[in-house]
C-alpha cells in the first residue's frame, strides 16, 4: 500500500472533512472508506475530486487526511455502545504526557523535558529517541485510532517508532485505525474483537477513551463478563470495569477518564487500587465548555504504576488551545495563567464532616417499571398506569410520590400528580392488578424479579424526612418532607441523626454545600446540563457541626420561614438574589468556618460552575447535529 511522505502531514482543516463527508453522503460505510482510501493514497477519485491529500500543500489549502476514515467509521457507528472517538487535539497531549511518562520509565528524560520536547517546546534528545524506539503501545478501545495516531506522529517527531496494537468491536472502526495508521508508515497490529473477552496483547504504554455506557445500558452478557473479568460490582459502568482491567495490565496508562470514576460508589475499588499501586501523574480537565464531544465530563489522565501521585489541574480554556509551555511547566508541577493546579484547601476553625455522620443517605425507591408502579389519579378511586391502562384501586394500596425535583416547587412546598403503587395489605382490587402486570410480564423485569415479592417495591420503609435530589440542573435545593411523600429514584433519601429535619434541608440548601456536592457529580449527558449525584458524592459531602448550627439557630428559623415555601425556578442568579439565600450562604459558611469573602467567592463560583455546564450541553447538542445532518 503507498504511503503518505511525509510522518507529521499537516491537519486537514474541519471544513474539509466535513466537505468530503458531504461527497461521499449516500454510499454504504466500507465503500466510503474504501474511496476515501484510494483518494488519500494518491488515486483520483470522481466524488473527492480537488480535494489535496498530503502534506505538500499550501496552508491555506483544502486538504484531507487520515481523519476522513475517522471521520467516516463515527458517522456510521454515531455513539453506539458509548463510541465517542477522541478528539486530535486532546489525543496529542494525552499521548504527550503518556509517551514521557513510559520514556522516563525506560531511562528517558523526567517528565517535563519529555512532555517540551514531544509537544515541541524544545528538541528532542537522543535519551528521548533511544527510551521510545521499539516500544509497545496498546488502545484496547481504539475507535477511529486518533491515540494509536497522536502517539505514533510524536514518537517520529522523536525519531522513535513504535510497536502499536489495538482491540475494537466495530469491525469498520478497526479498518479505519489500520488502513489510516499504514498511510502514516506504521505497521500495527489491529484486531477486531471485544476487550472484554480478548486477551490483551503485552505492552509498555497503554492509551483508551473507554466507551462511556452506563451500567443499566450494558447487555446482560456483557455486564456478566465485565464483572467476572475486573471484579467490579454490576452497578459500575463499562468505563470503570476497562479503566481497572487497563491500571492492572499496563505500567503507564493514559486515559480519557469520565468523571463517574472518581466519584461513584461503584467505582471505589477501582480507585482504591489505583492508589496503591501507582498515582496519577497527570489529571487535567477544562473548566471551558467541554473539551470534545463526550457523552460525560471528562478528564485527561495518565497513571504510573510506583509513581507518587500529582495535584490534578484545572484549564480555564479548552485544553486545545494550551500551549506546549504550559504542559511541559505543569508536568513540572507548576500552574499559571491558564491552568491551575488543584492544592488541598486549609483547614477551617470549624471543619467540616461527612453529610454521612449525621444521617443515613440512601438511593431513592427504584420500582424497575415505573410505566406500572407510577400512576395518575383520575378521583373516585380509579387511576391511570401508562403501561396497564385504567385501574380501580383501594386509599390503602397507593401512596402519594415525589417523582421528581419538578414536583417540588419550593423546599417544603410540592404539588404531586402521581401515586406509587404499594400496598401494605392488598386489596382484591390491587391483586387484580398484580395480576395483569404478570399478564403483562413486568414480573420479569430484572428490578422486579429480584425481589422476594415482585410487586413490593422497599418493603418496610417509611417516607425519608428530607430528600436531595439525584439530578440537577440550574434547580436543585433540599426538600422537607413534611407530608411523608414517598420519593422516586430521581430523589436521594436522608435520615438525620443528631440534627432536625427541616435544619438539615435548610443548610443542604445553601451555596457552599450544594457547590461541594455539584464539584462531585458528573454531567448525565453532554447534551443536558443536567449533573448526576451520586449517593457517595452526596454521603461525603462537607457538613457543619450540629453544634455550630445551633448557635445560629434563632438566625436559622428565620431563614426558614422566609425560604420554605419560596418558589426556586432555574434562573440560578436571581435564586442567588434573594436576601434571605444571601444570608443563609453567610450564615452556614460560618458555621464551616469560612470567611465572607470565601462564601462570596462560592457564589460566584456556583453560576460559573452552572454556565459552564449550559455552554458544554450546548456545545455538545451542535457537534450532535453535526453528526446527524
């Protein structure tokens, strides 16, 4: 196969991908990746016609490379099974930083030299070239192939070449890294197959964007060989089984890290492990509207096996648009202008505990159909399920729900449109509709059928005194539960020990406790601002001495009064606004032992926090469109 001249061929403006994407719109995917190919090894091609490939061109011309096969391979697949394929940009400086840490172990340059001379700050060594030439690069989820690719131009650019493999379960994505990867002169070694059932080939550096698909989204099969392979528990992502599987093969791994991972319950093993066997020697994410078009947050990360762990880093722009002096001083541990490093806070005069010390934080109730559980009432006892129609049912065998934050209007004030179907002692009626959900085969749902009882959704629990809620956007505060409202999945549930209720809600209420909690949750999905908390990210959330909230109780009830059924609508700056979320901010930033000042500083921090997270969904909802058109 022909091969392009040159190793580092310039990068084919956006505009041109996707003007080539548009030429070959209407043909199968492997014939357009066929043509593609024929057009990028110097064949004329009738649809791409006077559309360069190479690198020999003007800067300003219109020119195509290996990103087209990419470009082409996610077109067809368009995120299937959590396929986001990596951005060129942000696989240039994760292999960087991977590529130095792997040389530095095989003798090469510290870090930060290896980092400047990848990225182009200054000349690579012959330390560099001798520590990279011959070694062995693994993605087992290499996608379109942009890490196997970033690696590969860098190492030339050292002098070095390097042994890369690769594993990928799309069979035109697989072809697309390899046939992209021989245009560059490489030779590797790509094989189709499932990483979670292949074995992985032996390797001195491992890189992956590891498919980012939620635990209820996995197969049942795949779940099963996930689990039995990482030892992780069934409720943790695809990401995380991968990322554990990568930490226990590889010496260095530099990986694109959802932001589930250093938070999730279920990903704790993963995370325990990881410490003692190694650190992360770098963990930068953008603080700017996303950095590629991810389902999830994301953070650039690069694990060595022995190696002490590194502050993690903040960029205040997209991580693209970071210089190669910059990376090479953070690799040296040092911030700047645009990035900044994550030091641990000082402790306060009163520090703060875990939420968990002072009550239970459980998940919300989970019915496993709520087409069947949830229903609408209609009066006179009948009601509506949207999965089985009307029913007539008994006071006795349905409770008032809380199905979601949009139910609450204000911290003790909701208007509820369901009920939850859960009868203590079932009436004729309520057996009659168990019986069509098992004419129906809700019985069978895998949430279901783990019960004792199908149809007994937490038997034995009473309605949480204060619920937080699961998801939030620009709307999220502390519900009493004043009414014994039963809670949906969408709600976490508190049981206070040691500090009243409608206390407990108030000060889970105010900005640096919700801005604590925020800082740990995940984006749900680039294209909602919507944040996902986990019951573990909420359970460690700081939370003020008891003690020090009754001195300022009188201050406390006050507040209460004027906030408790004080409607909160998603215009956060004027939520903010309101005198008495002022003073509670103030008021329970005391009690943590902060100054005015820090309190002030959080509230500005909680509407960057919360426009940052509306420009990434934005952002990301237009490169979906993109895709689509």
């Amino acid at each position: 196969m022909a091969r392009l001249g040159s190793p580092t061929p310039n990068a084919a403006p956006d505009g041109a991908i996707d003007a080539a994407l548009a030429r070959l719109e209407g043909l199968s995917a492997p014939r357009a990746l066929a043509e593609a190919v024929a057009h990028l090894e110097g064949s004329r091609s009738a649809l791409l016609a006077g559309m360069e490939a190479g690198s020999e061109v003007r800067p300003d011309a219109r020119v195509l490379d290996g990103r087209l096969l990419e470009a082409i391979a996610g077109r067809s697949l368009r995120g299937a099974r959590g396929a986001v394929f990596t951005s060129g940009d942000e696989g240039r400086v994760l292999a960087a930083f991977a590529l130095a840490a792997a040389a530095e172990r095989r003798g090469g340059p510290a870090l930060p030299d290896g980092v400047a001379m990848l990225l182009g700050a200054s000349h690579p060594s012959a330390p560099l070239r001798r520590a990279l030439d011959g070694a062995a690069v693994l993605d087992p989820a290499c996608g379109g192939g942009s890490l196997l690719v970033a690696a590969w131009l860098l190492a030339m650019r050292a002098g070095a070449r390097l042994a890369l493999s690769g594993i990928e379960l799309s069979p035109l994505a697989a072809r697309a890294t390899r046939l992209r990867l021989l245009l560059l002169g490489a030779e590797p070694s790509i094989r189709r197959g499932d990483a979670l059932s292949r074995a992985w080939p032996a390797c001195d550096l491992l890189l992956m964007n590891p498919p980012f698909l939620r635990h209820e989204a996995l197969p049942p099969a795949w779940k099963d060989r996930a689990v039995r392979r990482s030892g992780l528990p069934r409720q943790a992502d695809l990401s995380a089984h991968l990322v554990l599987l990568a930490l226990r093969h590889a010496p260095v791994c530099g990986l694109v890290l959802p932001r589930a991972l250093e938070t999730s319950r279920s990903a704790a093993p993963l995370r325990a492990e990881a410490a003692a066997r190694g650190g992360f020697r770098l963990a930068l994410r953008s603080r700017a509207a996303g950095s590629f078009a991810a389902s999830v947050d994301t953070s650039l990360a690069v694990w060595v096996e022995g190696a002490p762990v590194s502050p993690a880093s903040e960029a205040t722009v997209p991580i693209a648009r970071l210089t190669a002096t910059e990376l090479s001083g953070l690799a040296a541990g040092r911030g700047g202008r645009r990035l900044r490093i994550l030091r641990p806070g000082r402790a306060t005069a009163n520090p703060a505990r875990p939420l968990s010390t002072f009550c239970d934080v459980r998940f919300g109730m989970k019915t496993g159909a709520n087409g069947f559980f949830h229903l609408r009432p209609l009066g006179g006892g009948r009601y509506r399920s949207p999965l089985g129609g009307e029913v007539r049912l008994e006071p006795g065998d349905v409770a008032p729900l809380l199905s979601g934050l949009r139910d609450a209007v204000a911290p003790e004030l909701a208007r509820t449109s369901r009920v939850l179907f859960r009868p203590g002692s079932p009436s004729p009626a309520a057996l009659a509709y168990v019986a069509r959900g098992e004419a129906l085969g809700v019985d069978l749902r895998a949430t279901c059928a783990s019960r004792p009882t199908w149809w007994r959704v937490a038997p034995g629990r009473a309605a949480a005194p204060v619920l937080y809620p699961a998801k939030v956007g620009t709307r999220a505060f502390a519900f009493h539960n004043r009414d014994g409202l039963l809670e949906d999945k969408k709600w976490h549930a508190l049981f206070p020990r040691g500090v009243e209720p409608w206390l407990l809600a108030l000060a889970l209420s105010s900005t640096p406790i919700r801005l604590a909690v925020e800082r740990g949750a995940r984006q749900l999905t680039g294209a909602q601002a919507i944040a996902d908390i986990d019951c573990g990210v909420l359970a460690a959330a700081p939370f003020p001495d008891p003690a020090a909230l009754r001195e300022r109780e009188a201050t406390f009830r006050d507040l209460h009064r004027a906030l408790a059924s004080d409607p909160v609508t998603t215009d956060l700056a004027a939520m903010l606004a309101r005198p008495a979320q002022r003073e509670l901010d103030l008021a329970v930033g005391a009690a943590l032992g902060m100054s005015p000042a820090a309190v002030e500083r959080e509230r500005r921090e909680l509407l960057r926090h919360s426009a940052e997270r509306l420009g990434r969904a934005a952002q990301v909802r237009r490169a979906i469109a993109r895709s689509v058109a």
